[in-house]
C-alpha cells in the first residue's frame, strides 16, 4: 500500500465508495421499514454510536482517516455496517501489518490499538443486539461489497496521511501521542462501565501502553543522545551548565503525579521565566509551600514530619528541573526543612500544618518585608539632593529603595543601564516612570560615557557568596568595573537571605545559559544567526548571572548593617547561631 | 620667499564644488568605509593639485583649506583629514629638499649626540621654493594609493606572529579588518568570541562570515564580557583612531571590553592602519560628543514617559594604559611609541589644521 503509487483517481474512487455506502443505506432503510420494532432498537444503537464518537474523534487524524470515515456511515445506518467495518478494519490492518516493516511501526502500532479499542466497545454493543443482526443476514452480500470499497478507501486514506505524518515534527508527534494516551484511558473507562467484557478488554489495553511507551522512550533517549553528541562539539568551556533550553515546559510536567497544582503553576512560571528576580522567586517558592501544606493529606501510619518530607522531596525534584534554583529559594527551602525536622514526633496534624504556615508567612515577613524596608532607610540615607543614581537591570528591592526615597522628596535623577538581550531594564524602566522619577535609559555600552556624570552606583544581587563575591545578572560585574574605574562607590543591596555557603571564583562554575534566540535580533527576520543550530561552528552564548568580585564592590547594604562584601561570612554565621539556618 | 606656515588661503570657487561633492558624497553614504574614504580623498588632493598653483606654499594653504572646510562640515571624518595630512607632509618634505639643493644644510643625526642636541631641519622655517612640485607630489600621492591597497595584507599579514594555536580571542563589533585578522588562524583551530556592538546585524553577521569559513565562533552580548574573558586569551579590536598618546577612539562599549581586558591582565591588540593615526591628545570621549540616533537603543514605543532621557553614543574613548599593542600597516608599536610614528607621518606644523 505504498501511497506513492496512488494515482490522482483515488478521488473517484473514492466517490465510487460512498455511493455504493449510500446504495447499502438505502437498501437497509428499505429493509427496516418492514420491521418497526427494529427501526426502533437500530436508532437506539445509533444514539449509542454517537454518543462514542466523539471519544474516536478525540484522537488523531490517523485514527480518523482510518474510524471516523466508516464510522460516519454508522450513524445513520444499521449493525450491518458495523459489522461491515469490522471486516473493513481487520483487512486494513492486515495491510498495514505487511507494510510494518518501514520505520513507521510507531505511529502504525498506535492505530492497531486505537482499532483495538474500539472493537472492544464495539463488541460490547453486538452482544447486546447480536439477535438484530442475525435478522439481517439476507443483506450480508450487500455488506461484502461495501467491506470491499471500504477497504480500498481506508487504505487510500491512510496512505496520503501517513506521508504527512513523516512530515510532521516531533512535537506535533509527541502532543499526538498524548493525546492518544488520553483517549485509550477514556475508551478503558468507557468500556470497564459497560461489564460485559471487562476481563478479557482490560489484558489488551494492559499490554498495549507499556509497549507504546517502551517506544517513545526509546526515541526519546535517541534524540537526547543526538543532541548530547553536537554540545559536545559545540560547547567546551561551558558544557557543564548547558541543558537543552526547552521552550514548551508543559512537556516536562508529569501527567499524573501526585504533585499539588501550586507546585505545578510555579513549576511553569518558573520555566517560562513569568516568575523571575530572586525574591519573586523565593516569595513564590514559600507561597507553593504553603498551600502544599495546607492541602497536605497525611498518608496513614506515617510520621508528619516524613510523610511531608518525602512529598516536598519529590515536589523540589521537579521545581529544580524547571530552573535551578537561586540562592534565596535555596535558603528558603533550608528554613522550610529546619522546621520541619523541629516539629515533635507525635504532632497533630492540624497543628503541624499551622505552625509550618506561620513560621513560612513569618519569614516572608521579617526576611523579605521589613528586611527591604531596612535596606531602603538604609541606601535612602546615602543619597542626596542633585544625585545621579546609576542601576542595572530590574530589582524589585532597587526599585523599592528609589521609589521610596523620591517619595520622601529627594531630588535625584536614575539612570537606568540595560543590555539588548534581556527586557529586565525596560521593565525596570517602566516601572520607575510610572512613579514620576525623571529616568535615563542608556544600552551596557554606554556605561563608560555616562559613568562621569554619575555620583552612585546601586545595584541589585541575585546572591552573595561566602568570599563575598555578588551573583547578580550578567553586565553587573561590567558596570561595577566602569564605576571603580571612575572611583564611583558601588553599594550592592541586598536581603541577607540571599546569603548563601558556596565560593565562585568566575562565572563558569556556576550559571545558566539563557535562551540563545534572544540573541538574536527581534526586528530582523533574516538574522544572520537564525540558522545557528545547524551551523556546528556558530553558537550565541546568553549568559544569565555574572559574578562581580568582591574588590569591585564599595559596601553591602543589608538590613543587619551596611558591610564591606568579605564580611559575608560574619553574617552567615550570625545567622547559623540566630535562626539556626 | 615668504616662509610656508602663516598661509591663510581663501578656497577658489571651483575648490569649494569639489570639495563640497566630496563631503555630500560621504554623507549620503556613496563613500563608506575608510578605506573608500582615503582612497577618494587622494583622487580629491590629486584634482586640487593639478588645479593649483604649482608652488608648495601655495599648494599646502590650498589643501589646508580643503581639510579645514571638510573638517568643520564632518567633524567625525577623520581618515580624509589625515590623508591630506599626509599629502601635505609629502609637499613639505620635498620642498625641503629642493630648498637644500641651494644651501646644502649641515647633516643632523650624523652622531647620537647631533640627534639629541640638533634642532631639528623641519622645524626650522624653510622657504618656499618656486619650483614645480607637482610631478613629486604626484609620485607621492601613487605610494600613497599602494600602501593604501597593501594595507589589509600587510597588517593581516602579521596575524601569524600574534596568534597561536588553541588560543581563544575576543573581538567587540563588527570589522571587516579583524575578520581578516581572525580568518587566516583556521588552521590553527582557534576559536573567536565576538562580543556584539552597536551595530549588532554587522557584528551577527561578521560572526556567521567567520564560522563559515571554519573558525569555530561563539556570540556573546557585550554585557557578558567580563564574564567570558577569564577564559580569552587575547582581545583584537580595531580602533576608529589611535591618538598622540596612545589613546585610541573606538566604538561606543570599547572601554567596558578593554577595562575588563586589563582587569584579567590579557593583552589588547588594537589594529590601526595608519590613516587611523590622529595627531591629537584628547583625553574624554565628552570632547567628541557625538550620540548616534537612541533608536537602535529603544524602541519609541517603549518609551513610557516624557521624561526619559535615552542617550547613544557612537564613540568610546580608551586610556593608552588599556591598550598593550597597536599593529600598523608598518609593524607593531607600542601605546608610547605612537607619538614618534605621527611625527614620522606627518609634520607637525599640520596637527592643527
């Protein structure tokens, strides 16, 4: 059945096929007029098929191509037909098993089940109507032609369909599979209500879908493979930070987990970049965590404290896969577990949830709220009246401290650095101009012309590490090195719950690579990098965070004090003896 | 014979329209790039000539008038100034020579000490000669239009000597000049980092011209170099002008990349051809305050309030401390050696025009 050979006719052919359809219709009208009762018992069945229609329809064109025609017949026909497409189906898929042998096994085995199925809920109905079709056995011969055609139109169908299924991408593939997933488990359900024949359905099913996902992981590990030898190729300096930026992270979600929907929402926002900053992050990592323990159903004969702990193991599996996590949802997640491990083995349940939400809205409050009022008191002070206030990218707390202190009438221009890659300034910029502060915007490579002109730098951290060095956004570290180089101070604010135990020396040991199409220039559709993915040769490197060292840095505003960076440590053993975190 | 310096020559009628072509030419963008530039700056010096007086007073206030009306209708062209420049160090030298054909001068730099003590030939006043100096000048003006052709193979040319193999060099914008520096190190299997500029579809496709041609090349946002150049092992840039002390006049983000160069200690290579070369000591890139249209920055649209100020300059200036190498069409010179190479290129008394 190669469709290749399929001549421009087939149209005809098919017309050919529906009016014999329509010819066999007709005579079964005929038929059934004779016998009112069975009009009757026929339109039921018929109210029957339709109702399982639309579970077929569900799936993917394939199947159509392959059900859905005969199964337009059906509605307005008798068990003949039925029985008919049986015949049809079962000689298809003796086609297709002599043409199995191509590449196409996938996609054909999953119609095979999709007949399967169907044929089970099928069955269910004949047994129930089997005496009505042994009254219309005289039409059988009308039945053989109609089998005949219908076959020849299936074939013809699945053939032209198949050659846009090669076509057709991965994606478009994998979506496919799933959905085909879905209406096998709502056929499964569909046929285990009707007990006719549920012990002899179920095995086929059963057997069916561990076979199918055997297959899509094979070709899934084969792809990754692929992918894994051409980084090699390409990326040697950062190899050890490159995982495959994945546009769409609804793939990645598991479907049927037990991880709470907050968890899940989180896990997208995360991903697709909704959720981005370190304290938006850290602020929706503890919401999540709150609700995860508010819905939490202790599992019986479990201990609080593992049970939730288990739970909030697997749920961070998944949110870590999303995006790494940054230094305050670390911390955040380290405060969360100290809890948990302090609560006594025989809690109540009840009680258990309760101080876990009050000790997570108390840290959002003490660490995160009043901790940034005390940061912006404290950078407020240090500005004056004719300032100008250079920052770079977005901040949540920057824009805090300047907002709050325009507020409290002081007279000081922001200048506003951004890069092209990343909207965080113009966002930032946004920001700050709907509050009436007067704003300059320049690109990084004005940094050193406008440098002159300015009195402070305020920058915003994404982390600040042991040796005192600041994770921040990439371009942080230029901009701290154009002020030094002008003797300009440089204060990095920054909550201390971004303090974190680890020691950077340069960016490479520790970042993330942004989406390489960023890069790209957005108003040019013929961008000379568009192809970059098939040129071995040719990579855009976006890098996320930058490390700036500590020599760059005049002081670090945090809301203990305002610090040299080396005093980190000071601080994250202030806290280990405080919070015990 | 009235001494060739204080010479004020008004510009004929028919100076001015050629001139003036020249000028409208470059702005519409009919003469782009430098090397297109100097080349028709030369065809321009060769018509004033030919037009001119023949006598080298009046041929150096003809073309000093010239490079003055050019200077003040494009203050950012600097390759025409120069050029003319040279052709003017050209008439003076050889003037010199044909006055010392009547008084034959005594010889300065015979011993190290004469050198050190001697006053200088050419900064003594020299008369005018009233020979004919058209046909030398001529001459001059054809060396100058080879070395103008030899330029790019001969600073290419010493790619060989600088790079070696598996180093990792950085570039910031778009150059055709550096492109060929980087091209001819394929076999060496090094690998470019190409930091965007401003004009980021040049520097794109700059990137995608190298790694074509074999060189395996990586695109970063000019923001992420001081991250990535831990790992460089050279910077080659060109430079929009290598000034008397060293300092160089680049575009607009330069300094972050060169700042970053010297705060990893990695050498800069700047390549300067010598028409690049300019006679000045500026020391803030507010001097040339020059911003290019905010556009390429921010989008209007973007722009949500009226009082945001987007500023983009075009240029960026870079201290000679940042810069460890300058190679020209004549070899490598140090940043403190640039003001000898002016001198040897041009004569003082046309540093100021």
């Amino acid at each position: 059945m190669s469709s290749n050979e399929i001549p421009p006719k087939s149209r005809d052919e098919i017309k050919a096929a529906r009016q014999a359809k329509k010819a066999a219709k007709l005579k079964v009208n005929n038929k059934t007029t004779e016998n009112p009762q069975l009009t009757k018992e026929i339109e039921n069945l018929n109210e029957n098929n339709i109702n399982s229609k639309p579970k077929v329809e569900s799936t993917d064109e394939v199947d159509k191509s392959v059900v859905i025609n005969p199964n337009a017949v059906d509605i307005s026909t008798s068990r003949e037909q039925i029985k008919a497409d049986r015949a049809a189906k079962k000689s298809a898929k003796q086609l297709k098993k002599k043409g199995a042998a191509d590449g196409e096994s996938n996609v054909q085995s999953s119609v095979k089940k999709e007949l399967k199925e169907d044929d089970s809920v099928k069955q269910n109905e004949d047994m129930t109507v089997k005496d009505v079709v042994e009254t219309l056995k005289n039409i059988v011969s009308v039945a053989k032609e109609v089998n005949e055609i219908t076959t020849k139109v299936s074939a013809l169908d699945l053939g032209g369909k198949k050659q846009e299924e090669t076509g057709k991408s991965k994606a478009e593939l994998r979506a496919e599979r799933r959905a085909k997933q879905e209406a096998q488990r709502a056929a499964k359900q569909a046929a285990e209500k009707k007990v006719v024949k549920p012990k002899l359905e179920a095995p086929t099913v059963n057997v069916d879908v561990p076979k199918k996902e055997e297959k899509v992981i094979k070709s899934k590990t084969l792809e990754k493979s692929k992918t894994k030898l051409q980084l090699a190729q390409r990326f040697n300096w950062f190899q050890h930070l490159y995982t495959e930026f994945d546009k769409n992270p609804l793939k990645k979600i598991p479907i049927n987990s037990n991880l709470h929907p907050a968890i899940v929402k989180l896990g997208v926002q995360l991903s697709s970049r909704v959720v981005k900053g370190s304290n938006a992050r850290c602020i929706a990592l503890l919401d999540a965590l709150n609700k995860m323990v508010r819905d939490y159903v202790l599992p019986a004969k479990t201990e609080f404290s593992r049970g939730l702990e288990s739970h909030l193991a697997s749920s961070l599996e998944f949110l870590w896969t999303t995006r790494e996590p940054c230094a305050s949802q670390i911390n955040a997640v380290k405060f969360f577990r100290h809890h948990l491990a302090q609560l006594p083995n025989n809690v109540d349940e009840f009680d258990a949830k309760k101080t876990l939400q009050e000790e997570i809205d108390r840290y959002i409050r003490e660490q995160i709220e009043m901790a940034g009022e005390a940061i912006s008191i404290a950078v407020r002070n240090k500005i004056s009246n004719g300032d100008t206030i250079l920052t770079y990218g977005c901040s949540s707390l920057i824009e805090q401290i300047l907002c709050e202190a325009w507020e409290a009438g002081l007279q000081f221009r922001t200048l506003v650095v951004g890069s092209r890659v990343s909207p965080d300034a113009a966002e930032m910029l946004r920001r700050l101009c709907a509050r009436g502060l007067p704003c300059t915007y320049v690109d990084f490579t004005a940094v050193n012309y406008v440098m002159k002109t300015v009195s402070k730098v305020v920058l915003g951290a994404g982390a600040l590490l042991a040796n005192g060095a600041v994770v921040s956004a990439a371009g942080t570290a230029g901009v701290a090195l154009a002020a030094r180089a002008r003797n300009r101070p440089v204060l990095v604010a920054c909550h201390t719950h971004k303090f974190i135990d680890s020691l950077y020396t340069d960016a490479f040991m520790h970042n993330q690579i942004g989406d390489p199409d960023d890069l790209l220039e957005k108003s040019d559709d013929n961008s000379p990098l568009k192809d970059w993915r098939s040129n071995l040769n040719l990579t855009p490197l976006n890098l996320t965070y930058d490390v700036t060292p500590p020599c760059l840095i005049t002081a670090v505003v945090t809301e203990l004090a305002i610090l040299p960076c080396t005093s980190a440590p000071v601080v994250l053993r202030f806290k280990l003896s405080e919070y015990g975190v | 014979m009235a001494p060739l310096e204080s010479l004020d020559i008004e510009l004929s009628e028919k100076h001015i329209e050629t001139v003036g072509k020249f000028v409208a030419d470059i702005r519409n963008n009919k003469l782009s790039g430098s090397e297109q530039i100097a080349e028709a700056t030369l065809t321009l010096v060769e018509k004033i000539i030919s037009e001119s007086n023949a006598t080298a007073r009046e041929l150096c206030g003809v073309l000093r008038a010239a490079a003055r009306r050019i200077s003040s209708s494009l203050p950012l062209e600097l390759v025409a100034i120069n050029m003319i420049r040279r052709v003017l160090r050209a008439i003076r030298d050889e003037n010199r020579a044909s006055v010392d054909q009547f008084q034959s001068g005594e010889g300065v730099g015979e011993s190290l000490q004469g050198l050190v003590l001697a006053t200088p030939a050419r900064h003594s006043i020299v008369p005018s000669t009233d020979q004919d100096l058209r046909e030398p000048i001529r001459d001059h003006i054809a060396e100058l239009r080879t070395e103008l052709e030899t330029m790019r193979s001969s600073i290419t040319s010493q790619a060989r000597e600088h790079v070696r193999a598996d180093e990792v060099l950085l570039t910031f914008g778009a150059s055709a000049l550096v492109e060929r520096f980087l091209r001819p190190t394929q076999n060496r299997n090094c690998k470019v980092v190409v930091a965007e500029g401003t004009d980021v579809g040049e520097s794109h496709a700059m990137a995608r011209r190298l790694s074509n041609s074999g060189v395996s090349v990586t695109v970063i946002n000019s923001s992420c170099v001081f991250a990535v150049m831990s790992r460089v092992n050279k910077v080659v840039v060109e430079v929009q002008a290598a000034m008397g002390g060293g300092a160089v006049l680049g575009d607009a983000g330069l300094h972050s990349v060169t700042l970053a160069a010297k705060y990893y200690k990695i050498p800069v290579v700047a390549l300067a051809p010598l028409y690049r070369m300019l006679p000045h000591h500026l020391y803030d890139p507010q001097n040339f305050g020059s911003l290019s249209s905010p556009l390429q920055t921010m989008e209007y649209a973007d722009c949500g309030s009226d009082s945001l100020q987007v500023l983009a300059p075009k240029f960026d200036f870079v201290p000679p401390d940042h810069i460890t190498l300058f190679i020209t069409n004549q070899g490598g010179s140090c940043p403190s050696y640039i003001y000898r190479l002016l001198s040897e290129i041009y004569d003082p008394k046309d540093y100021q025009i």
